[in-house]
C-alpha cells in the first residue's frame, strides 16, 4: 500500500472535509460551477492535461478536467504520468502499490502494469514522496470508488524520453478503455503576465498536438513547466485528434501575489 505523502497539506486529510473541499473547487468562480454527475456512457476523451499544486490553488482548474470527463463517462482505467520533483527511484518508473487517501483505496490496474514490465521501473521508491500523482487521486475516487488507474513518474523529461514512453504506453494499452492524464503545472513564480504569455504559447503547442512544439517553446522561452515531459508522452500517447482549453488561471487568481503559478486544464479527444 502507497500512503498519502501530502494529506493535510495539498488537500484535506480526513474524508469528508476533502469531499467537501474537491465540491469547493467544482463551485468555486474559478471552477465549473457545479458537480456533474457521473455519466453512464463513454465519451472520446482519451488525454488531459492536469494541475497538481494544493487544491486550494488549482483545484478549480482540475475541477474543470474531471468534471468534464465525468458527464461523458469514466474509463477503465486512468494513467497518470507525472513529473518526478524529488528525484527519488527510476527515471521512468511506476508502481503496483495500491493509493490510500482519505477516500479510500485506489487499485491500480495490475494487468496493465504487468504488461509493462520490462519498459519501466517497477519501483515504490520514485512515487513514495511524490504529489504530482497522488493529488489526482481524490478527483478520480470523488466519482468512483471502483476505477483503477496506473501512476507513473518521469524524470527524464526530453522529446525523446517522452515519444518512447507514449509507443510503449500506447502497445500496452491497445484495446483497453483508457484515459491518459498528464500532470503539470506551467510557469512558477513569474509575474503574472510573464506566466500567461508563456503559458499560452505552450498551450498553443498542446492545442495543435504538437509533442515536439511543447519542448521547443519550453526550452527556447525558458518556461518554468515542471511537467512538460508527462505532456508530451500523454500526447504521444493517446493519439488525439483535437484538444480543447478547459480553464486557464494562476495562483494570483485566488490569493493576490506579486509572483505566481500558471495552471491550464486541456482535454484531448479521439
């Protein structure tokens, strides 16, 4: 079992203050306005992109994500790809450990990571202090407490790291119901305008599905993303035809500050 890292930190640590707080996010001005229900069908979302700072930050703009995959239907399975901020285990690893939250307990897929056996790490160590996939977790479980998913962390973040991770995550998932979740926050501490006007040229990039674009801008305008590599192995991943700009904001939209962190919620679609 994978127990939470940052409980009482990032997000609520007892179960029904954290319900109440992930609603919070759905209600809040900069949210969707309201909790969806699930929904019975399955839509063609197969990608997003997603933020992992404390809820109280970005929670509205992931509320936008799952809020929009949950009226078109829940996956089989979710595969979150999320940075490694710590440094700790393989450079692409991920684990079989189950996630407890104050939610409950989260099953990974264990036949999906028994195919991946061989291309990645099978490793505690890399996910045991990161947030970057445990702060999905609660947004997944809100709707159901039966999905599974499978966390990956990456700490080579190249083009070329990213293009084989998605080929491999693509073979394995060939035939399966899968949404592939990347976890990134943008730019961090820059003034808000420097945030907004790197951010959306990255954005641009997601928009147009261009993997190799996202690193081209994150390098050439120096744009403090920490999660690019996860973006462009869910892009490569999932092979989408379109994607669509949910909800972009930044920390200064909830708490004034003269230094901020940028967030976009982008869904990608068959």
């Amino acid at each position: 079992m994978r127990y939470p890292a940052v409980a009482g930190r990032f997000y609520h640590a007892k179960e029904s203050s954290l319900r109440a707080q992930i609603e919070d996010c759905f209600k809040s001005p900069l949210g969707p306005g309201s909790v969806p229900a699930l929904g019975q069908g399955r839509g063609d979302i197969v990608g997003a992109v997603v933020p992992h700072a404390g809820y109280m930050f970005s929670g509205p703009v992931a509320a936008h994500v799952y809020g929009r995959i949950a009226q078109e239907g829940y996956p089989e399975t979710f595969v979150i790809i999320g940075p490694n901020h710590h440094g700790m285990g393989g450079q692409g690893a991920m684990t079989t450990e189950d996630f407890a939250t104050p939610l409950g307990v989260c099953k990974v897929d264990k036949e999906l990571a028994k195919k991946l056996e061989g291309y990645l790490d099978n490793d505690p160590a890399a996910h045991a202090l990161e947030h970057s996939v445990e702060v999905q977790v609660p947004f997944i479980q809100y709707f159901s407490a039966e999905v599974r998913f499978l966390p990956i962390t990456m700490a080579y973040q190249d083009y070329e790291v990213a293009k084989e991770l998605g080929a491999i995550l693509r073979k394995a998932c060939a035939g399966k119901d899968v949404v592939f979740l990347a976890s990134s926050d943008f730019s961090h501490y820059v003034p808000p305008k420097v945030a907004e006007r790197k951010d959306h040229a990255v954005i641009e990039r997601i928009l147009r599905l261009d993997a190799k674009g996202v690193e081209t801008v994150v390098m050439t305008q120096e744009v403090s993303m920490c999660g690019y590599g996860p973006v462009m192995a869910m892009l490569e991943a999932c092979e989408g035809q379109k994607a669509e700009l949910l909800k972009y904001a930044n920390s200064g939209d909830v708490q004034r500050m003269p230094e901020v962190v940028g967030y976009a919620g982008i869904v990608v679609r068959k």
